[in-house]
C-alpha cells in the first residue's frame, strides 16, 4: 500500500471508488478534478497493485484556518478493516498543508457505525476529545431527502506526534 497526494489523472478512479462506497454521496468527475488539482495538499490516495483503493478529499476552510474539515472517506470494501482509514487520516495530518492545525471536522449521519469508530479511534489515538452537534438538518437543509448530517470536532490535536510517526507517504 502506498500514499501519495492525487493528481487530476486519479479523479474519475476516485469517482468510480466513491461510488461503490455507499452511503457516499456520489460525486461529478469534475467535482474530483477540482479536489485532485486545487486541493491536492489536503487529499490523498492509497494504492494497491496500481488500483486506487482509498480516498480522504478535505480542505482547511478559508475562514478557520486551524481546521481541518474531512470531506469523504472512502476505502474499497476489498481492504476494509485493515486500518486504511485510520492511516490515511494520519498521514494527512502530517502534511506541512496541514501544519497549524489544532482540529479536525467532519459530517456523519447518525447511523454510519463505521465512519463514528474511524474518528472515535482517531481522536482516542491523539489523545483528543471528539463531540457531536447536528449540523445539516434532515428538514431543514436537505428538504426531508437526506439524513441530518452531525458535525464531529475532534481536538485539540497535538503537534508534536506528526514529527514523530513515519509517515509512509510518498510526496
Ligand atoms: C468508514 C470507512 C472509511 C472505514 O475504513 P477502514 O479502512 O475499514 O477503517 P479502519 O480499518 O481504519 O478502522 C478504523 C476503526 O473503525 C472500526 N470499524 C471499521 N469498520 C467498522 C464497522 N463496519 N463497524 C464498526 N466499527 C468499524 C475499526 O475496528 C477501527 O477501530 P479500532 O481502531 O478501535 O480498531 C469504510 O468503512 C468505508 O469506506 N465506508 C463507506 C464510506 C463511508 O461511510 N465513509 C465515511 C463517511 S465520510
């Protein structure tokens, strides 16, 4: 397994992957090449055999620079449950991108156990709190067609252990 930042010849992989990961939304290909070209610091892959077969898109928002806001995670159901998730987490969170950041944000709805024990472990591993508050509403942001999406703010995260992990990362 190897991780790298994406380029834009990765987005319609990384669309494809998306899609066979429900409950994910799915994405336009464009939507991807945007992420794998202006946000390239802030995502990564991991690949296997040359197959893309994990994917974490996030981005520090313009006006809270000391976050960093997880916008999908996706991991090919082949390689589930090997740690994939919780590594590429980490290996993001060493970017020099990502230096400054004190916390991590991200959306889950209620009933993704998967996704909850992929950040509870995180936070757990970083020695960080992770809390819940409803964020985008069933009613009232998604008109009744989507279930309430729940902030998870997970922090403070530590500086010191990104210099200390190996990152296996290639960059
Ligand atoms: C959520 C997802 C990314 C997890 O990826 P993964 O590589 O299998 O996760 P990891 O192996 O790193 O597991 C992280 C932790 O979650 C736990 N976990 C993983 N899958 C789980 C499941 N289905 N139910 C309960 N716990 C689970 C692991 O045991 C591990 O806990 P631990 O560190 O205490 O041992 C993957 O299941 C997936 O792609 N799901 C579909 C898309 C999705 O829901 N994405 C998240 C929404 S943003």
């Amino acid at each position: 397994m190897s991780f790298r930042p994406p380029v834009p010849a990765d987005a319609a992989q990384i669309s494809a992957l998306i899609a066979d990961c429900p409950p994910l939304d799915t994405n336009s290909v464009y939507c991807n090449l945007l992420q794998c070209s202006d946000f390239a610091d802030t995502c990564i892959v991991a690949e296997r055999d040359d197959a893309i077969v994990g994917w974490i898109s996030g981005y520090r928002p313009p006006t809270k620079q000391d976050k960093f806001f997880v916008w999908q995670v996706a991991v090919s159901d082949s390689v589930r449950g090997e740690g994939l998730g919780g590594q590429m987490l980490d290996a993001l969170l060493e970017r020099p991108a990502l230096q400054g950041v004190l916390s991590l944000t991200t959306t889950i709805t209620e009933d993704n156990a998967a996704s909850w024990a992929l950040f509870e472990s995180f936070a757990g591993r970083h020695g960080a709190t992770l809390r819940r508050t409803p964020r985008f509403d069933r009613e009232r942001h998604f008109g009744g067609e989507h279930e309430t999406e729940w902030e998870a703010r997970i922090g403070p995260l530590p500086t010191a252990y990104r210099k200390l992990s190996k990152t296996r990362e290639l960059i």
